[in-house]
C-alpha cells in the first residue's frame, strides 16, 4: 500500500491547470506545424501561421493560449494500491483547481447553477472522473475544455441496422453541424458503444489520446484515417474560412453494448485540444 497526502494532489493541479492553458502537448504543436506545410489555402495557411504565431506569445508571454480557459476537466486513474491521507480528495482536486485559476489569472468561466447563472468566481467545481486500476500510482489528467466546441458536441442512439456507415454518417454530420463554431482545425473524440452516458465518457476521454496515435483495433484504425480525410474534404478550413485541414486527428474509442443499440458521441475540441498528464 503506498500513501499519498492530498496536498500533493492539490498541487499537481493547481500547476497542470496553469501548464495546459500556456502551452501544448509535442504531438499537437507537433500535428498544426505540420498542418502549415500541407494546407493546401493561402488564406488557410496564413491562418494556421497566425495560430504559430498565438501559441509563441502565449508561451513566451505566459498569456493564456485562448480567452476561454475553460471548465476544468479532470481525469483520475488510481492504483488500487494507493491510500490518500490529509482530507478529501474531492476537495483537494477542486482546491488544485482554484488555486490554478485564481494564481494563474486565469478566466473564471463556471457558474454554479446552470440556469441561475451566477460566476463562482475560482472556475470550480471541476468535472471529475474516476476509474481505480491495478497498481500503486496516480495518474491525472486535466483537460481545460472550452465551451464554443463542446458545444458542438453530439449524441446520437442510432439502431444497430444503421450499422458502421451510419456511425460514419453522424460523425460527419456532427462535424459539418459544427462548422467554424469548433475553432477548427479540430479534434474529433468519438466513444462508440457502451450506455448514453459512457459513449459520452469515451468520446471525452479520445481527446487525451495523442493525436499521433491511433486505435489498437485494426477496423478502428481504419475508420479513424477515413474519417480524417473525410473531414478534411469537407472544405471547412483553419478558422473554419476554407482549407484543407478541417481538422487534425479523429480518435476512436469503443466499448461493449445492448444488442438493442448502437451509441455513438461525439465530442469536438478546438486546435490546441488543451490537456495535461503527470503520474504520481
């Protein structure tokens, strides 16, 4: 059994929050310097060259990457091995959460109540995840999600007789829907199967995926790079004004389901799809 003080959650936290709304993970600033070479628009590339020029004053400047630094969230994988001591948990993840906000001048962008509407005023509570796994380490994801892509996002319970090419049909479907709201050149997180709720989850949790990698399904993969260029046909563009990079990975997860039914989500993240990952 290995011990850890929820301090060291708190502040892990507090650092990725900060650390995801500066700078990028390598494989997107990877995935949009190479999106500047083969976008085939001149107006698109010199979009894509204004994005280049963005993400260098915000590192540099420590000046948020977008104006939206979204609602925080975050993912906890925990090793059935790991005991945490000091308090809860759950408040030390929001605490990290507050501080990185608060100290980190960061936009405060939750309201407590989704139709009241009143600011918090520290950007929590977090949207948080659980999942216990084997082993004794901790690992934490935190995604800062802005809301003029989730809002773009879909659920759709098609019928199993829709079949591979109706899951295709309403990924594409939820990306033309989205358009230039995304903040393209996009990410494309899909969940395929699972509940209403857990297609949801999966689609989410994609965007974690570095985009330089896809599915260990052989099917999946496959669908993965159809779709990418797919999308990339569509004509939708950087800053959603005309191009050929629409969007820059499509990431699949899939899971067990009803014989009844054929879930499929999709969640849609803008160019710099911020997260951060550290193991405790």
């Amino acid at each position: 059994m290995r011990t850890i003080h929820v301090n060291d959650v708190t502040s892990n936290i507090r650092e990725m929050c900060i650390e995801a709304n500066h700078y990028l993970t390598p494989d997107m600033d990877a995935a949009l310097k190479n999106a500047v070479e083969t976008e085939k628009s001149g107006l698109g590339k010199q979009i894509l060259n204004q994005l280049q020029d963005n993400l260098k004053i915000a590192g540099e400047d420590m000046i948020p990457i977008c104006q939206d630094t979204g609602m925080a969230v975050v993912f906890m994988e925990i090793g059935q091995d790991v005991h945490f001591e000091g308090g809860s948990l759950e408040e030390a993840i929001h605490e990290g959460v507050r501080q990185g906000y608060v100290e980190g001048y960061l936009r405060k962008s939750v309201v407590k109540d989704p139709l009241i509407r009143e600011n918090t005023k520290d950007n929590t509570p977090a949207t948080i995840h659980y999942s216990i796994v084997s082993g004794d380490e901790v690992k934490i994801t935190v995604a800062p999600k802005g809301f003029g892509s989730e809002n773009m996002s879909r659920v759709f319970m098609l019928k199993p007789a829709d079949g591979i090419e109706g899951v295709k049909n309403a990924i594409l479907t939820a990306v033309k829907d989205a358009g230039p709201n995304a903040c393209p050149p996009m990410v494309v997180g899909v969940g395929i199967g699972g509940t209403f709720e857990k297609c949801a989850l999966m689609a989410k949790q994609a965007l974690t995926r570095p985009v330089n990698e896809h599915s260990t399904i052989p099917y999946v993969k496959e669908m993965e790079e159809e779709l990418l260029e797919r999308i990339n046909k569509t004509g939708i563009g950087p800053g959603g004004l005309g191009g050929t990079t629409t969007a820059l990975a499509v990431n699949i997860n899939t899971y067990a389901t009803h014989i009844a039914g054929l879930p499929v989500a999709v969640n849609i993240c803008c160019h710099v799809n911020r997260h951060a990952v550290r193991v405790l």
